[in-house]
C-alpha cells in the first residue's frame, strides 16, 4: 500500500500560509548537515541546505541514523515515580530525551533517543521516526524509500524503527525483529514527501509529546538568574545581620559583667541547669531509643534478598522506615529487586545516586508490612533467597 501525499489545498487561506510559511522558518532537518523546509507559490514543501551563518532552527529533526533508539516497559504504574527514576538513569544530559506511553498491565512503555553528539544544539530535538510513526495505526509498518531505507512502526503505544541492514533488509525481517503480528499492513513513501510529511507531523504532536524534546534550561544557569535578582537583597539583609550581630555582641558583654557582680549565685544556677539537661537528655534519648525499636527479625529476612547485590554500609531505622545506605552496580535494579519483595512497601530513592570507579552510591529506604502478614509471606520469601 503506497501512502499518497498529502492533498494540497491551493486556494487555502492566508492565515494557513502565513503559518506553514512560519513552521518553515522554524523548523529544520539533520542528515549529516542542516536543511531547510521552505515552500514555494505552488505550496510545495523541499528540503534546502542551510546558507553559512545562518541560525540553526529551533526545530531540527534528525535522521535516523544520528540517533539509537530503545524500547522497553517498566514495571511502575505511577509516572511521578517513573519520572524521577528516569531522571535519576539519564540525569540532564541534552542529548538523551525520552517520552513516557501508557500503562498497560501494570507496566508503563518509554521510549528514549540518544542522539549524537555531533549534532547542532537546538532548542527541540525530535527524531524523524517518531514523526513518521504519527501516520501508522498500532501495528502498522512504515518504509521509507531512502539511502538506505527507514523502517517504522507503532506498537503498543511505542515506536520502533531502525535502518535497513544485511539481516534487517525486509519488512517480513523487521516485523520479525520487533515481534510485530505476521499480519502485515505496509505503507511506503519517497524520501520527497518527508518535508510535507514532517511539517503535517508537527501540527498534530500534541503537547504532551513536543514536551518530552524541549532543552529546558539547566539548574545552573537557573541559580545564575536567581543570583542576579536577589543580590542587592542579599546585601541589604547581610548589612542588618552584620549591625544585628554588634549590638548583640554589645548586649553580651554588657551581661557578662553583670553576672560576674554574682558569680557564685550563677555558678551554682548553671550546674544546676547543666544537671537538668544532662537528665532530660537522656530521659529524651532513652524515649526515642524505645520508640524505634522494633522486631528486626523480619528486616533480616528481606536482607538476605538484596545483600548478594550490594556492599552496605549503613542500616538504620527513621520514621518506622529502614533506610539502607551503600553502594552498587545500578541502583535501580537493586531498587527493582525490593520492590518485588511482597514484604516491600513504598520503597524509594531517598537521595540522588552518585556514581564513582563504576560503582553507583544509594541510599533506599522502605516500610515492612506487619507481623501476621510477614509469617503469611515468609516461604515465598526464602524462595527468593534460595535462587
């Protein structure tokens, strides 16, 4: 099945040209050097090769082959939580964006590009194939006849694509490779469609999509503005604290020679008080201490789960949550491995992962459901210390 072009409207509005006449300017293509979309009298789109000193586009699609592209589902429904797990994988490197699909039996689909780096920076970084799989239905495969040819499709509310290849160099082979049904629904176009195709993509993206491949700005250049709002602040109330801190000064001299008028009286009122304190703390300390303590025999049993997994190197209770500090391959697997633990509740990063010598340092904390579930879980339990 051929994909025809686009119907061109030729008596369309003056409105409709101003804003294809727009996206044009706005909008740019990557294939090893920057295009241009323009349109001619006829409403015809082509590609043109950016002038010489000309602005990059603050839309710039990329080839296909300027880019990796990964599929793949995580077992989290929630996409706040998702969302700070990704951010924790990818960081804010600019050239990797990533798009969050629905949940589907319990599992949320993402895709993520990780682009080039020789590619020009721009504002919005969006891959070609997922423009061109905003015209396939689900399971429908798309082949663009380029040099070498271009591979798309939409499968379960994700995209997958690649180029053609010695084992890939069929649309059989590439249904096979991404597990898509042996039913086949095929549409071909020509490599002189992809400016019309591109800017008809980008007027139906929707919101929630463009978002995922802006470049926001970096926390740093965040704190440079903050910086300059609120420095002549900082100065004013740095003068007051430093007048506020004098009188202070002035005041306590002032009472320390009148305390030496009375110093056995005083002495005797300080040991007195420092005697008070020692008791209320540990009055305090003991309270607190009895507070926290709980039956660890279930808190050892999930540990022989993930202590294979990790070096350790604090174990402790806050807020009737174990908070577990240490360090390991990949963090979000070990977190994976006690979210499975039907003995696991609500377990997360309480910090950022760092990473050094290939080692990335964590700090999980969770809760433990009670006593009479635990014995109720407790084999299912030793059956994942035994594998």
């Amino acid at each position: 099945m051929i994909l025809t072009p686009l119907k061109k409207d030729y008596s369309q509005s003056k409105s409709t040209k101003i804003a294809n006449q727009f996206l044009c300017k706005l909008i740019g293509y990557f294939n090893g050097e920057i295009q241009r979309i323009t349109l001619n009298t006829n409403n015809e789109f082509s590609f043109e090769k950016l002038i010489e000193n000309q602005k990059t586009p603050t839309v710039l699609i990329v080839e296909r082959q300027y880019y990796s592209e990964k599929n793949t589902k995580y077992p989290i429904v929630n996409k706040a939580e998702l969302k700070k797990l990704l951010c924790l994988e990818f960081g804010d490197d600019e050239y990797i964006k990533y798009h969050i699909w629905d949940v589907s039996d319990g599992h949320t689909y993402v895709n993520v590009w990780h682009f080039n780096k020789e590619i020009p920076k721009a504002t919005v970084l969006i891959p070609e194939s997922l423009l061109i799989a905003l015209f396939a239905e689900n399971n429908q495969i798309i082949e663009v006849s380029k040099n070498p040819n271009l591979f798309v499709m939409q499968q379960s509310k994700a995209v997958h694509s690649t180029i053609k290849t010695t084992f890939i160099d069929s649309v059989q082979n590439f249904a096979l490779s991404v597990g898509a049904p042996q039913k086949e629904i095929i549409i071909n176009f020509e490599t002189e469609q992809l400016p019309e195709y591109f800017i008809s993509a980008v007027k139906k993206m929707p919101l929630r999509l463009l978002k995922s491949f802006i470049l926001w700005p970096k926390i740093t250049q965040k704190v440079d503005i903050i910086k300059n709002l609120f420095t002549p602040f900082f100065l004013i109330l740095g003068c007051y604290l430093l007048l506020s801190s004098a009188y202070i000064t002035y005041k306590l001299d002032a009472l320390e020679m009148q305390a030496s008028l009375s110093k056995d009286n005083i002495s005797s009122a300080l040991l007195q008080e420092q005697n008070l304190t020692k008791d209320s703390k540990r009055y305090y300390a003991l309270r607190d201490f009895l507070s926290t303590q709980h039956n660890s025999s279930l808190l050892w049993d999930v540990m022989l789960v993930v202590f294979p997994k990790a070096d350790f190197s604090n174990i402790r209770v806050v807020n009737n949550r174990y908070v577990l500090r240490g360090t390991t391959t990949k963090a979000t697997d070990l977190l994976e491995i006690l979210s499975s633990i039907k003995q696991v509740n609500d377990a997360k990063f309480d910090y950022p992962t760092r990473k050094a010598r290939k080692l990335e340092s964590f700090v999980i904390s969770f809760t433990l459901i009670n006593q009479t579930e635990s014995k109720i879980v407790k084999n299912q339990l030793k059956g994942k210390i035994n594998e």
